[in-house]
C-alpha cells in the first residue's frame, strides 16, 4: 500500500492533476472564480456632449458621454466606436485643452462640457520605456527617498558619499563601463539591438565601494533585486518615517496584483497589460485632485481572466477617486460591470454608425437591437448561472503504478451545453 502511495506521488500524471488543480484558468471554467455584477450603478449628473458627429461611418449623431462614471461604447467591429472616440472625442479634447494631436480632430458640430474635464488621458498596453533605464520605483518617483536612506547611513556618510552615488542614471556611484543599466547593448545590422549583462559589475549598476554600503545587511543592489512584496515589508521594518512612506507608496502596486516585479527591473520587460496597470497606478499615486478622464480601447486584449479582473478593480477606483472612465470594449465581463453603455450600430460599415441603445447595462439588456441583448440578459447579467459539467477520466493501470481516483482529481476536460432553453 506504502508502494502505491509513493508511486502515486511521483507520477507524472499525477502532478499533471494536482497542478489541474492550481490552474485559475480552471476556476474560471468551472466558475468558482467569476466576476460579479456589480450591486449599484452610480448616478451621473454631468456630461461631454458631442453634437453632430459626421466622421467617416458617423451618421450626424448626438452622443452624451457621462462623467463621474464608468461608461462602455459597445458595437460590433466597424460600428464606429474607435472613430467616434480616438477621433472626435479624443483629438477635439486636446485641440480645446491646448494641445497638439498627431492628426486632425474628427468632424463634429461641437463638443460641450470640456470644462468639467482636468485632463483628457489616452490609455493603452504600449510599453513605458524602451531602455533598461527605468524601473518601478522610478516611475512611482520613491527611488530619492531610498538613495536617501543609504546616503543616511554611517559607513556613507564615512566615505563622504551623497545620495547622488546611489543613483543608477547619474552621478559617481555607477558603474562606468554600463553607466548604470547592468547591460551593455549590442548594435545588431539587421535584427533588434541586443543587451548582455555588464562584464565589469556582474549587472549590479554599481562600483564595489558604494556596494559596501548597507542599509539593514542590504546593498542598493539588494533592494532592487526585492519584490514590490518583500520591499514594504522591507522598508516597514526600517524604523525610519522615510522608510514608512516608501512602503505606504509600494502597496498600491500589491493590491492591483503586481506584487511580484522587482524594484530595479527594467519597464522595457514588462508584458502590455503590465504596463497598463503600472500606469493606472501612477495616476491612482497621484494626490493633485485633478479629475480627469481617462480613454481606454478594447483594454483586456490579452488578458487572463483574473487580469480582466484585477484591471476592472483598478477602473473602480479611479472612478471613486473622482475620474471618469470612456472605455472601447467587447469584453462582457467588462461590459456588464459598467455604469452606462453607448451602443453604436447595429451593423458594421454603411450600416453603422448610429447610436442603437443607451443605458445601464440593464436597461441596454432589454433594448431590442442591442448587438449583445440576447447574451447580456441571459447570461452576463444573471445571477444564477449553471455549472459547467465536467467530464471525468476513468480509472486507469499502468503497470505497477498506482491509479489515479478521478474523484480526487478532475482532469481539464469539459463540455458546456449551448443548447438554447
């Protein structure tokens, strides 16, 4: 029995299943985990009208966009959301703000209620930076107050170094050969430019003698190598007020689940819908009162179901903090989480650009030609939802090993039934 038991454990197939077991992927299949609908819709009592929209497919259309919420512009591939809101709202904004788009604004008759409106943010999955340069803590702007530390302590302040030394981008401390980047890049002809670890400081940006300083038996480069996870806690066992600040910064980036980066890694590895929330959080990290509204096209391309997730989270918030969200999106799980929806249509081309339905989601799911009404009222706005029937795998020998109980495991096979009701 010891035998089996042992067989069991090391069983390829057997890891297979308990990882099965692990997947979020899973969860979202067989709805353990899901999205929930959100309890209230806020109220809107302020708006950016648009009058008479007449870009390309746009049949001369009025659209009233609220502000304070989080409002969806739905419709099917080539209904006119992109050109309703990249090139009249988006580019008309600028031009009343001041400042200079790419292209010229899309033709409308007005645009009223600019004026409610702080700044006007384009959001999108392009990286932050193209260089090993910048990093997280950079780009939340607390990097000063950790090379402030280090300048703190003794064996700094013996050897005469400033917080300039432990700087990365400038000053003496950094290495000369990388000046900094702990890579040197490699110019290739015909393919992409190429970047290998620094020969002289082994990647740690640094010379040896700023090294030598520590700041609770950690380097500089030690603390850049730390997770946004390990960093608060690191600087929260400090005991200095700088430290605590430092920590209160980072814990924006744990909570919108990007709690594994490191601190000194380079913003040109990110993944887009990193970079994205990164992003997000810079303006979540910024306390001027500004309220703004912020544009996002079709955000979730790319992401797993528990990013779409934690991205809808993030909307959230900067909603609650007095900003407004325009988001471009066919995603239902993010459809049926907004405020108001503006569903252009119905179809795609001549046959589109009109506004078809606008609403709450509800309000949208009882709307006759909503492109999405059938699916919404079903399925996406109930509460009750049938669970998915998981296919079980028989029992099965291999020679000596042991079997696996499929009672104790459920392998990653299902089928839904699509059949109408």
């Amino acid at each position: 029995m010891r035998r089996r038991s042992v067989a069991r454990k090391f069983s390829p197939r057997w890891a297979t299943a308990r990882a099965a077991l692990q997947s979020l992927t899973r969860d979202y299949l067989t709805r353990r985990k899901s999205i929930p609908v959100p309890k209230s819709r806020r109220k809107w009592t302020s708006s950016v009208k648009i009058l008479g929209a007449r870009q390309h497919n746009l049949k001369n259309i009025d659209v009233e966009l609220p502000l304070g919420v989080f409002t969806c512009v739905t419709g099917v591939s080539g209904s006119g959301k992109s050109t309703l809101v990249h090139d009249v709202l988006y580019r008309n904004l600028l031009r009343a703000k001041g400042q200079s788009s790419d292209q010229e604004p899309g033709a409308c008759k007005s645009i009223t209620g600019t004026h409610r409106i702080g700044d006007v943010v384009m959001v999108d999955q392009s990286p932050l930076a193209r260089t090993p340069r910048s990093t997280p803590i950079l780009y939340l702007g607390l990097f000063d107050q950790v090379r402030e530390l280090f300048a703190a302590q003794p064996e700094a302040m013996a050897q005469g170094l400033t917080a300039g030394a432990f700087s990365f981008n400038a000053g003496n401390g950094r290495c000369e050969r990388c000046s900094g980047t702990g890579y040197e890049k490699i110019e290739m002809q015909f393919l992409s430019d190429l970047y290998v670890r620094c020969a002289e400081c082994e990647g740690k940006r640094f010379q040896p003698h700023v090294l030598k300083v520590r700041l609770h038996e950690k380097s500089i480069h030690d603390v850049l190598e730390l997770t946004i996870s390990e960093a608060i806690h690191f600087f929260a066992q400090t005991g200095e007020d700088c430290g605590a600040r430092i920590s209160d910064g980072l814990k924006v980036l744990d909570e919108v689940g990007l709690g594994y980066l490191r601190l000194g890694q380079p913003l040109n590895t990110l993944s887009g819908g990193e970079s994205q929330r990164l992003k997000l959080v810079g303006h979540l990290s910024d306390a001027s009162g500004t309220r703004n509204l912020f544009i996002f096209d079709e955000p979730t391309t790319g992401l797993h179901f528990d990013d779409v997730a934690m991205l809808l989270q993030l909307f959230q918030r900067l909603v609650d903090r007095g900003h407004s969200l325009v988001v471009i999106e066919h995603n239902l799980e993010v459809i049926k989480c907004a405020d108001w929806i503006v569903d252009l249509g119905p179809e795609a081309g001549d046959a589109g650009g009109e506004v078809v339905a606008t609403g709450t989601p509800e309000q949208i799911a009882q709307a006759e030609k909503f492109a999405y009404r059938k699916i919404s009222s079903r399925h996406v706005l109930s509460e009750v939802r049938e669970p998915l029937h998981v296919i079980r795998e028989p029992r099965r020998r291999r020679g000596s090993h042991a079997q696996i109980d499929a009672r104790d495991c459920e392998v990653l096979a299902y089928a839904q039934d699509d059949s109408e009701s």
